[in-house]
C-alpha cells in the first residue's frame, strides 16, 4: 500500500458540460482545460503503476483541494462496471435532483464505491 496527500491552492472550480459547434464537434470549454492543466501542473505526486486500485479523498475549501491517494497493488482486480465512478455519481445526483432534494449543489460528503 503506498500513499500519498497534498495540497493544492487553487480555488476549485466544477467541471463545466462539453461544448457543441454548430457542425456537432464536441469540446471542452477553455476555462476547464485551463483549470484542468493547472491542478495537473501542481500535482507533485507519483504516476502510480497501472496494476493497483485507488481510494481518493478531495476535501474541497475556497482555499484549494486536499488530495489523499492510497494505492494498493491489485494486478487481478477486474470492476464489473466499465465506466468512471464520477459519472456514475452525477447520473444519480442529477436523477435526483428535484425529486430527494432541490438541488445536488447542497450535498457536502459523498461516499463511492465501485466493486
């Protein structure tokens, strides 16, 4: 098991939803890839290797973004659902928006996991 945290002081900022052209191209609007390129920048910590699973812990403040990775080695670990974990949050949270709460922009903690 390997560890590693940091802090990053940039204000965070929510991804925004992709761009279309009028020709249907598909983008990501410059200030996300601004904000993306610079917490990628200030990311000092190690590329861990592709054989290990991950637990993440942001902790988001107008300060900056706390990040708390452990990694462990799991060469056999196969997930039975193909997509990335934070898209399969943001389809709930926005199903039930208006339905459990008025807005997900009120949820302060979430806990995930993907088996």
């Amino acid at each position: 098991m390997k560890k590693y945290k940091q802090f990053i002081p940039i204000r965070p900022q929510a991804k925004e939803r992709p761009r279309a052209t009028r020709n249907g191209f598909v983008y990501t609007s410059k200030r996300t890839r601004v904000y993306e390129a610079k917490i990628a920048e200030a990311y000092k910590g190690p590329l861990f290797p592709e054989d290990h699973t991950f637990e993440v812990c942001l902790t988001f403040s107008d300060e900056g973004t706390q990040i708390a990775i452990t990694a462990h080695k799991n060469p056999e670990w196969k997930a039975s659902l193909r997509g990335d974990i934070d898209n399969y949050v943001k389809s709930i949270l926005d199903a039930l928006n208006g339905v459990a709460w008025a807005d997900d922009n009120r949820i302060t903690e979430i806990t995930v996991r993907k088996l």
